[in-house]
C-alpha cells in the first residue's frame, strides 16, 4: 500500500514537473517550495512595535519595579529582580 501511494506522488510530481516546464508557474512556484522549502516557503514576519505597546510594557516594568522594592527591603536586590522580570516580560511581547 505504501509503495503505491509512493509510486502514485512519483507519477503526480513527474506530471506537475513537466506542466511547470510548459508554463505553470503556480505549479512551479509549488514544487520549488516542496523541494527547497529554506528558499522558496512563505514568510511571514509580524512586528509590533507600536508606542502604545512600548508604553505598556514601560507600564508594566514600572509597577514590577514599585512591587519588588515593597517586598524586598534589599534595593539593590529588587532592581535586579524588577529588571529580570521586565526583561522577560519583553521577550515574551515580542515573540
């Protein structure tokens, strides 16, 4: 069963080669992306970088920062805490 399924792909893969030779370019621009999907596969790359969300996470940095310095009697110790806090919370926005 599974040699035919691959023999029928081999015959469909030859077929569309040879129709992309004669002038299909969707059917061309398909198998590219099959074969070398590292070249020829859709990107799709979202930034957000918007001063409304620079605002927030300046918000959020704030308050984690006020949090720690109340909990944490050590300054020193609540920066460094606030500030791996903030970190990760921008990672995380911008992933």
């Amino acid at each position: 069963m599974a040699a035919c399924r691959q023999d029928l792909a081999d015959d469909l893969e030859a077929e569309a080669i040879k129709r992309a030779r004669e002038g299909s370019d969707a059917l061309l621009m398909f198998l590219l992306r099959a074969h070398r999907p590292e070249r020829y596969r859709d990107r799709h790359v979202i930034e957000v970088v918007s001063p409304a969300v620079v605002s927030r996470l300046e918000q959020q940095a704030s308050a984690i920062l006020e949090a720690c310095y109340q909990v944490l009697e050590d300054r020193q110790l609540a920066g460094l805490v606030a500030s791996t806090i903030a970190n990760r919370l921008r990672q995380i926005w911008a992933a």
